[in-house]
C-alpha cells in the first residue's frame, strides 16, 4: 500500500456507485489536495464490500475504520476532522457485523472480484426494455453534458486524450477517427437517395456502428446491445454531436433477432423522450438512426463492405485509400465504430479522459471486454483491464481448465487471430503484446484449449470459416485460402507430405502480403501460429499419421483393452454399425474395418475400457 | 508541385495520379490484368502489386496496388524488388493454378519467369501447379471487368457476380438471359483470357 | 414527451422509489437475468415461477424484474435477490424446484439459501 500514512478504499460496486460513491471519490480528492495532503493519503476504489445497503462506504487503513452512508456534503467536515486533526467522526462510523459473511462476497470470488466494468456497467441490473432504468442509474447524463456544456471539438479532444481505441480488433485511436472525419470537407450532392430498407434522409455526414460482429465464439457485443441497448445509443449520439453527422446506422448481424428486438424496443423509446429526432434536449442538434440487418456475410464486419452492404451492393471491400471518413456511405464522410467502442463514450465524459487513461497501459487504456469460453470453468462474459496478464484471464477468472486437464492453448482474435501457448501465458492483454505473440487483440474472443484439441484441426477449423466467407474479389483470399484449407485437410486425414509444414508457411506468408483486406491478410493466422507453437502436432500427423490430442478421425483408432473390459455388452449393444463382437463376460473387439470413429462406445463403457490412440 | 520516385527515377506531377499512372509516364512497365484505363480501378486481381515506402520512413515498405494507389509526394516506390517479384509469381501461380489452359495467362506467366509447366518453382509454385488439386474448366480470372464495363459505359448491368468465395462467378441475373444487354460487345472487348465471347443470335 | 436534461434528474428520482429498494417501501427484489444465455437455459420458467410464487403468497411487498445477462453464462439460469436493508445475493443453476425453496426460505423467511448462492454484494465499476 505504499508509504501513505492512510489509505482510503472506496467502494466502487455498483450499488454504492448509484448512490453517487464516485462524487463523493472526486469530492474526496478535491478535499485531500485542498489540505495539501495527496502525499500522505491515497484515495483508491475497491470491489463490493458487501455492505450494499450501507453505501457508499469508505474504508480506513490501517485504522480499519469503516464509514457510511456518505453524501459529498458530509466529506469536508470528515477530511478536516479524522485526517487533519486526528478524529475519526463518530456519527458517520459503521461497525459491520463481527462473523464473516456466511457466502463469499462478489470481490472476494475472482471471476467477478477482478474485473471492472465500464462498457458492461449497467449489466444484470437494469431491464434492457425500460429507458427509465437506463436514465435512473445515470444513462443520458453524459449525452446531456456534452450537448449544453461541450462544443463537439472538445469531445473529440477529450476522447482523444482518454486514449480509446477501437474496440472491433484493429486498435485504431478513436479521438483521431472521429477527427478525420469532423475535417471532412463534405462532398457533392446533398439529396443523394438512400440506401437498403427504409430510405434514410440523406446527410452530410454519417456515423456507423458495426453491430455485425462475425467471428465465432465471440458475443460481447451481442451482450451489450441486448443488456443496455442505449449504452450504444447515447454513445453514438455523443459521437454523431462530435463528428457533425445528423444521421446513423446500426448494422447488427440477422442471426441476434433478440438483441435487435432490444434495440429496436430502445430505439422507439429514445425517440419517445426525444433523445433522437429533431432539436434533442432542447437543443438545436437532430440525429436519428436506422437498423440494417446482415445477411450471413462475414465479410461485411470489414468497413468498407459494410457500407456496400448498407448500400445495397454486393459486399465486398473497397480499395482505401480514399477511407470511409472521406469518403463512405453514398460517398459522404462516415465513422464507424464498433458497439463496444461507442458504449465506452458516455462514461469517458462523464468521468473525463484522465480516469479512463488511468486504466490499462500506456498504448493501451481503459477494458476489454472478453468472452471467455472453451476448455474453461467459468464461461462467460469478462471486462478486465488492459495490461491484465492472460494466465489470470485463464486461471483466476476462468477458475482454470476442468475435468483436470491441462491447459494448452488460448486462442484470441477468432479467425484472424493465434494461439498463445502456455509459455506465454504471462502476456500482458494489449493490442501490441499479443501482436509481439503472434496474435492479435481481435474483438474479444478468447477460446481456451486443452490437451483435448487437436491444434492442426484447429487450424483447419478456422481456415474453412475463412475460406467459406471470403468474399471472393481477390485472388489471394478466394483461391489461397481454398488452397491451405486442401493441404490442413490432407494433414488430418493422414495424407499430408514432408514438406507440407513449409508449403504452409510460405503460402501463408505469401496470402498475408498479397491479399486486399483485412479477412485474406489474417486468413493465415491460425495457421502460422500453430505451426510456430506446436509444429510437433503437425510433423506427427505428417509423418507418423498420428493425432497426438487424439481428435483427427482419420487418425486415431479405437480399442478396448483386455484389461478393463468385463464384457458387460453396453458397447456392442450402442455400436451404430454393430462393430463390436464378443460373448458375454468375455473381453470385447472392435472390428477396425467397419468403426466409423462415432465414439459411442468411448462414451457408454463404465468400465473406462476404451483407448483412443 | 510533387515528386515520385518509381525505381529510382524522379517524377514530378501536379495532377491527381495513381502508381500505375506515374508509371505509365516513366515508360515504367507494371503488369495488370482487372485494369482497364476507361474504368474505375478495381485492385482486384493484385498482380499489379509494388513497394511504396515513405521518405520519413523508407525501410517500412507496403505492397500496395498500384493501379488504386495514389502516387504522394515524396513517395518511394520499387517495383522490381525480390519482394514484388516474389508477389507476383504467388498471383500468377493462382492464376495458372485456376486456369492452366488459358494462353494469356500461360503468355504472362512466362513472361514473368514463371513457367506453365511448373519447372523450376518454389514449393509454393509447385503446389500450385502440380499438386493443387484440378477444378472445372474455366478461363474466368474473376477480374470483374466485364460487369465493371457494363455498370459503366452502356450503363446495362447485365452481369454480376454471383455467390462468393471460391464459388463466385460470373452471371447475368438469375443466370438468365440479360433482359438489358444490348449486345454492345463491351464485355467480350475488355476480357482479358477472351473467356466472354459474342455470338449471333 | 420530449426530454430537457433537468428531465433526467426527474426521471431519476421518480424510478429510487420503485427500483431501489432502500427508499421504496419494498422488501424485496427479485431480478432474473434474461440474457440469451440464461432465455437457452430456462430462465424464463423461473420467472414464471417466481411470479406464480408472489402472486400465491398475495404479498405487494416484493418487485419482480428481469435484466439482461449477468456475465457468469455458464451458470444460469441465474437470479439476483435483494432483501431491504442487505446486500443483494446471486443465486446460480436455479430450477423451478430450486427457486421455490429460495422463496420461501430467503424471501419469506430472510435467510439466504447458502448451497444456491454463488455471492453476496455488486460488481466492481472501472
């Protein structure tokens, strides 16, 4: 706790957050400096305390002091007393009760204790399909602030300095996006036609948010549209006041119709309140938004083919430059941005660049927000500091790999992403680290392995995701990928040929060169990573036609072993192709010729007498 | 006025260019295949690909297509490294991989160095040409230039491209005779593998 | 009706009686998450439970809402329970069977049901 004479943990769970604990934070620290007394006392936020209906709650070190129910009235008089003169204030002390807690408090279970939300703020308290909820924990506050006491320069500086980048994989600094695009100088015909669906009134200029969201295992921002639709609301308007824009889209992919009826729901009631449409809260500035569904492309996560998509053309990318700020939607200035980009905006001005750069790391500020699923113990949705090292995602919050097997690998990035291998597991999560490991941040999905997987499969999985949704424009992504996905195929079905893992790299190194956007120029990630970090999986299925995770079908065979097996029958009686022969009582043979490698029998002997080599 | 640097030799220019353009003003040969100078850029086919390196920082080279890519001032550009090279022999390999009998293809190939036949080829140029494995028939590059042309010059759109990924072909709507083609020949014209042909009704 | 910002802090003050329970005359809250997680796993037969449990019991004491996901997603069907005066426990894995017993023991009686709850207070805000 450093050399402080006191330290100040104020609680900063969500249920002291809605009783105003961050003013009386601010006020607290304003009072300390008024004092001149920032050397010797620290003033930090902690996780729930469990003393929801006491809060807010500041706690004393070393004293052990507890304090409650505090408003930012009562903070001068207790800085003077307690901290300067020495007495702590009776009337606002609070003894909690001596026996510990009968069940572990939130901040003391670590997939909740070390996380810290604020794209997911609102998450699990509020009814997504009641904008009351929304404003009664503070929602609009920040649009309110930046409209009557902001010019947009100012916003756009003000999230330059928090240090927001974007949230959808390529990092890119927002503030500067969004200044791009402000800059703008506005192009042609005003009274350009709109697009696909219900003609949109045309504007100068546009913002986008990309609710399209395609790569598998990822769902953060399915959750944040469908949990707190106008988190994403207020941030885009906050953007669309900044940029200059008087129209947006939410592109949100078809296959989440229960986060677009959520939105849409949101949509009707922001319009209701006239925080969308003309003149909002009294002020001159009009901005609507109209929803655009996908239509099962992942290509169209890529800008420029979702403006094409939006457009009513064929998806497919653009050559940039010129870039979307120039020139976007129908040729006008648009910004896109990712849902957990926008929804990181209101709670940058509301609580000011210097908090939010306070978090993370230097080239990386603020959370992410993971889904962390696979080979783990606790799936689910986690937003965590940048910087946060990728074995306490795994092992900390994940509560580690079950059945008590062993961990192997993380995949971060989905399709264009890697593999971080155990060695590695010390990375700190941020967008130049997991490039230096050969990965990359991606939008956040995290898929933990174990030595169940087969990395080689991997690779192929990943590779005929990409293959089937390239778009096809390019020669390298529409004919390459179909070519490494032919050779990974090989592999795991036993043909692969010495040589093969060198074909792989170049041809991927090769295919990440040459291809036009960002879907062929990462198409070869898996593979190049796996190669890099488990190549022995690869030389065993290339040269000893072995699957060492046992996965590949190809590859593997089922016996059963004399030892265990008691001829009970269940396996032969559930065997789809009648494969198995053997009296009972007696030791039980698979016929090698005839097993279709289903695993039925691995799965209904009792007696743990099925080997899969 | 601005100034480009294509394989060493310096061009001044004032008017918007593209590599490709700047090039073509040096008497600089690039090979193309989707270019076709009467219609918007593509950057599709990337065989066109060269390195174009800023002067702040000249070792941090791009490919970059040069028929899309504006020329800058003070833009470095090389378009005979090992690195294009190397680039372009991938490109055409696909190519002769999907096409091998096409005689263009096999035409440019050659003049690339790179030989049809595949003799002589890296363990990516072998694959391509002697393992891959063999697909239909067709001399179709997907270079969209005949649905480009028709968009833009009779303005008809009677083609598009269908489906995508390796799946995508040329098509008119619903794979049914072009209610809007005229039969202006634009299409044929413009084929680079002669792939479109016009016959008589 | 169209919205001026000093609307906001109105709209605030109204929704502390009704969705916070330290001033509302509540005694309870009942919260289930229904996210798409927890809708696949069943979530919407707790609430359904739960609303048959408080409309049987006749009591206009305690508030029945949903939200979304909570993030724990491999633990739903889950349910926040917020007793006036205490800090809010999340109880995980629920069934019809389970949210009964958590009704009447933890609702209705006010002791928490330990082998049902996960944990007791909030989560931490950046």
């Amino acid at each position: 706790m450093g050399n402080y004479r006191f330290n100040l943990l104020v609680c900063a769970g969500t249920g002291c957050v809605s009783n105003n604990a961050f003013k009386v934070k601010t006020v607290l620290e304003k009072e300390i400096e008024k004092h001149k007394l920032q050397d010797e006392i620290q003033v930090i936020t902690t996780g729930c305390n469990g003393f929801c209906a006491n809060g807010p709650i500041v706690v004393v070190k070393p004293d052990d002091i507890f304090y409650q129910l505090l408003t930012e009235e009562d903070i001068p008089g207790l800085v003077e007393e307690h901290f300067l003169k020495g007495r702590p204030v009776q009337r606002l002390m609070y003894t909690p009760a001596k026996d510990e807690a009968p069940i572990p408090k939130m901040s003391d279970i670590p997939f909740f204790g070390k996380q810290q939300l604020i794209a997911l703020a609102n998450r699990g308290l509020i009814d997504p399909e009641n904008i009351d909820e929304y404003i009664a924990l503070g929602g609009y506050q920040a649009l309110a602030k930046a409209l009557t006491e902001m010019t947009p320069e100012q916003v756009i500086e003000e999230i330059q300095a928090a240090g927001l980048r974007g949230r959808g994989g390529a990092g890119f600094p927002t503030g500067k996006k969004w200044e791009f695009c402000r800059n703008a100088p506005v192009t042609g015909d005003s009274s350009v036609p709109g697009g696909n669906g219900d003609s949109p009134p045309a504007a100068e200029k546009y913002i986008i948010c990309n609710a399209d969201e395609g790569d598998p295992g990822a769902f953060m921002d399915r959750s944040i549209v469908e949990s707190d639709p106008h988190a994403l609301l207020e941030g885009m308007l906050i953007g669309a006041y900044a940029i200059g824009a008087s129209h947006g889209f939410i592109y949100i992919r078809a296959e989440y119709p229960l986060a677009l009826e959520r939105l849409t729901q949101g949509l009707e009631q922001a319009r209701e309140y006239g925080l969308l449409g003309e003149g909002i809260l009294g002020t001159d500035f009009s901005f609507d938004i109209s929803v655009s569904k996908g239509a099962g492309a992942f290509v169209c996560g890529e800008e420029t083919s979702l403006i094409g998509s939006l457009e009513g053309k064929l998806p497919e990318p653009r050559v940039r430059p010129p870039y979307p700020a120039q020139s976007g939607y129908m040729g006008k200035p648009t910004n896109i941005n990712n849902v957990e980009t926008w929804a990181n905006v209101p709670h940058i001005i509301n609580r000011g660049a210097d908090w939010f750069s306070s978090i993370g790391t230097d080239t990386s500020k603020g959370t992410k927000v993971f889904s962390l699923v696979g080979k783990v113990n606790n799936t689910g949705l986690v937003e965590v500091p940048m910087g946060i090292t990728m074995r306490e995602i795994v092992f900390d919050i994940g509560g580690g790999i079950p059945d008590g097997k062993k961990f192997k690998a993380v995949q971060t990035g989905g399709p264009s992403g890697g593999c971080i291998p155990e060695s590695l597991l010390d990375t700190p999560v941020d967008y130049e680290s997991l490039v230096q490991a050969g990965s990359i941040m991606g939008s956040g999905g995290m898929i933990v392995m174990d030595e169940g997987n087969c990395m080689v499969e991997v690779a192929r999985y990943f590779v005929s995701f990409t293959q089937e949704e390239s778009c096809g424009k390019c020669s390298p992504c529409r004919e390459g990928t179909w070519h490494m996905l032919n050779i990974l195929e090989n592999i795991t079905q036993g043909k692969g040929q010495e040589g093969d893992i060198e074909l792989l790299e170049k041809m991927g190194k090769y295919i990440k060169e040459t291809a036009l956007c960002g879907l062929g120029n990462t198409a070869p990630n898996p593979v190049l990573t796996t190669i890099r970090y488990f190549r022995d999986e690869y030389e065993a299925h290339i040269r000893e036609k072995r699957c060492p995770a046992g996965v590949c079908k190809s590859l593997i065979t089922y016996s059963i072993d004399p030892e265990n097996c008691t001829g009970c029958t269940v396996c032969a009686k559930n065997c789809p192709v009648a494969c198995i022969s053997g009296e009972r009582k007696q030791t039980h043979v698979i016929d090698q010729e005839k097993c279709i490698k289903c695993g039925m029998c691995y799965s209904v002997c009792n007696f743990d007498a099925v080997r899969v080599r | 006025m601005a100034k480009i640097t294509i394989d060493g030799r310096d061009l001044e220019f004032e008017e918007q260019l593209t590599i490709l353009e700047a090039a073509k003003k040096l008497q600089i040969k690039i090979p193309t295949l989707c270019y076709n100078e009467h219609l918007d850029p593509y950057g599709g086919c990337r065989i066109c690909l060269v390195e174009a390196a800023t002067q702040a920082a000249p070792e941090r080279s791009r490919l970059v297509p040069a028929c899309t890519a504006p020329a800058a001032d003070g833009m470095i550009v090389v378009t005979n490294s090992e690195r294009v090279l190397a680039s372009r022999r991938f490109i055409i390999e696909l190519f002769l991989s999907r096409c091998p009998e096409s005689e263009q293809i096999r035409k440019l190939a050659a003049e690339m160095g790179v030989d049809p036949n595949g003799q002589n080829l890296d363990v990516v140029g072998q694959y391509l040409l002697k393992r891959a494995p063999k697909r239909e028939a067709t001399n179709c590059i997907l270079c969209g230039l005949c649905v480009r042309v028709c968009q833009q010059i009779p303005e008809r759109y009677a083609l598009s491209l269908k489906e995508r990924g390796i799946h995508r072909r040329v098509t008119p709507p619903f794979e049914k005779v072009a209610e809007s083609c005229i039969g202006c020949g634009s299409c044929a014209y413009v084929c680079p593998t002669k792939t479109i042909t016009i016959e008589e009704a | 009706m169209k919205l001026k910002p000093e609307d906001l802090n109105k709209i605030r003050e109204r929704m502390k009686s009704t969705s916070r329970l330290r001033e509302a005359e509540g005694k309870a809250k009942i919260n289930v998450h229904l996210g798409t997680c927890g809708i696949a796993s069943g979530a919407r037969e707790i609430l359904h439970t739960f609303l048959e449990l408080v409309e049987a019991s006749g009591a206009d004491d305690v508030l029945v809402t949903t939200s979304g996901c909570a993030g724990l997603c491999k633990r739903e069907p889950m349910a926040t329970i917020e007793i006036a005066g205490q800090a809010p426990v999340k109880y995980v894995d629920l069934t019809p069977e389970k949210a009964k017993k958590v009704f009447e023991e933890h609702i209705k009686g006010g002791t928490v049901v330990k082998e049902y709850a996960l944990a007791v207070g909030s989560e931490r805000l950046g």
